[in-house]
C-alpha cells in the first residue's frame, strides 16, 4: 500500500472515491507484462470498478457529486482508494444496478454484448456455440443471448462436479451445456437434429478447444 497526495481537481477535474473493483485475469497478466496492453509506469493495478464523484471542477458540464463512474479506458488503476482525473477519462453508470454489476459491467458483460452484435447478424432461434462457457465472459454470453432469444450450445471441460455445473449455467439460461470431452466422443449431431449450426462461435481458450467450436459451425 502507497499513499499518494492527489492533486487539486482544477477547472475541469473530477476526484472521485474508488468504491469497488475486481481483478480480472488481463490485470494480473499486464502486471507480469504479458497484457497487450502496458501501462506507462509507475502504474496502479486495476482496469475495471466503480467510483463515486466527491468533487468536480468549475468546468465540468456532465458528472456530479455523488454520481456512479466507470473509467473507460485501461490503465486507469482502480486498486486505489481515490483518483483525480478528467471529465472524459468516466462515464457515469446507473445507480439502479447493484454496487457489485456496477463494478463488473464493463469488462465482461460488454465483451460478450459486443462479440455477439459485432461479426454476425443473429436473429432469435440462431444458435451460438462457445468454449470456456462457465468463464466471467461466457456466463455473459448465456445470459445475453438468452435475453436476445439465441440458442446457445456451451462447452465446459469436465470436473468431478459437472452437474451441478451444466445446472447452474442452465439456470443462466444456457439451452445445451456439453463437455469437450463428450463433444469429441459423440459429436454434436443430437443437438443439430433440434437447432440450426451455430452461425457464430466464440473461442476463449484456443488449441483442441477451439477445434470444437470450428469444427462445428454452419
Ligand atoms: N475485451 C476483451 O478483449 C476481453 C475482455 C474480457 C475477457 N476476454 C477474454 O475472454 C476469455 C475469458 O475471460 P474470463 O476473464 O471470462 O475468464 P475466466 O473467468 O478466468 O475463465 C477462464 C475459462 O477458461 C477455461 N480454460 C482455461 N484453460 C483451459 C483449457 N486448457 N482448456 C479448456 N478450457 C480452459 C476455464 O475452464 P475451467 O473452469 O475448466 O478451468 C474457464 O472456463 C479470455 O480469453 C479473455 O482473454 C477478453
């Protein structure tokens, strides 16, 4: 732990109160340095969370005390207990989501809303397959495409307890969860004979995994 004295908000400051922030998997590998992305050092962890404004600058037009904000870009370092940046470094978040969603909307759930809106055109009954199903990113997967009216076929890799596993990720919305194991040994041809190939495949984990997902589109 550091302490580090903030600077003034200025004109056009914002200082805001770090309230929660996870670690996800991309914050501990840019801390190890094998992130695409790397922040300009002396750094402070942390891509993602949630703050609440405490003071704004004379000129800031948008954000008020006591407003919920996201940073929007990496690097911003949200393992801290307070901040002083731009207006536009935040965008301000709903406060009628919990503290918890609120601080983990941006990296997962936007990934998976943007993965399935960005590379095909997916109408209700489309089917989607993915890898690594029960990751942060493919829980989000399920739920959105569950919302959106999409079959979603989901591979997970076996584990003494997969059955309590493929029910929680059914109680997220998840029509068909499988593992790579059973994918390799039975095929998918079942599940064909009740939705359509899956127009999109989403790939997390690569190698034989990734084979499945390929393998098995329209
Ligand atoms: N904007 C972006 O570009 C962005 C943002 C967020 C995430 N991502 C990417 O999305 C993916 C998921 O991230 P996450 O944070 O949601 O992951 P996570 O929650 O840490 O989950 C990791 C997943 O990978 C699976 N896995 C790990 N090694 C595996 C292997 N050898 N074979 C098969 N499955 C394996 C795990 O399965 P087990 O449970 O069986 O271990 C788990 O389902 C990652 O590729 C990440 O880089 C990208």
């Amino acid at each position: 732990m550091e302490q580090v004295l903030l600077p003034p908000v200025g004109d056009g400051g914002v200082r805001v109160h770090m309230l929660a922030a996870p670690i996800n998997p991309a914050d501990i590998n840019m801390i190890q340095g094998t992130y695409p992305i790397l922040c300009p050092l002396p750094a402070v962890g942390g891509n993602e969370g949630v703050a609440e404004v405490i003071e704004v600058g004379s000129d800031v037009t948008v954000l008020r005390p006591g407003d919920w904000v996201l940073p929007i870009d990496a690097c911003f370092g949200t393992w801290r207990t307070g901040a002083v940046c731009e207006e536009d470094d935040l965008i301000s978040v709903s406060k009628d989501i919990s503290l918890l969603e609120a601080a983990t909307v941006f990296v997962n759930p936007c990934t998976a809303y943007r993965m399935l809106h960005d590379f095909q055109t997916l109408t209700p009954g489309c089917t989607l397959i993915q890898n690594g199903s029960n990751s942060a990113v493919g829980q989000a997967v399920i739920q959105i495409a569950a919302a959106l009216g999409l079959k979603t076929i989901n591979i997970i890799r076996g584990r003494p307890n997969c059955a309590e596993l493929i029910e929680e990720l059914r109680s997220l919305g998840a029509d068909y969860v499988i593992t790579e194991e059973e994918v390799m040994s039975s095929g998918l041809c079942q599940i064909f004979e009740e939705v359509p190939k899956p127009k999109l495949g989403l790939n997390c984990v690569g190698g034989l995994s990734g084979g499945l997902v390929l393998s098995n589109l329209e």
